[in-house]
C-alpha cells in the first residue's frame, strides 16, 4: 500500500513538474512573439 502512494505521488511530482515547464515555456514564446512583431501604430 506504501508502496502504490508513493508511485502516485511521484506520478504527480513529475506531472507537476512537466506542467510547469510547458507554461515557462509558452510563455517565453508568447513573449518573444510579442517583442519581436511589428507594433501597431494605427
């Protein structure tokens, strides 16, 4: 039983951890879109 829960806890962790790499980095490219696209000066 031990044994199962901390699976499943490490399971989580890693999904956590995943989770979070994938927002950074959508995010570093939601940024860089923004900085490097012409500005609008209507």
């Amino acid at each position: 039983m031990l044994k199962k829960l901390l699976v499943l806890a490490g399971l989580v962790g890693a999904a956590t951890l995943i989770m979070k790499r994938v927002k950074a980095s959508s995010d570093e490219r939601a940024l860089w879109h923004e900085a490097t696209t012409a500005p609008d000066l209507r």
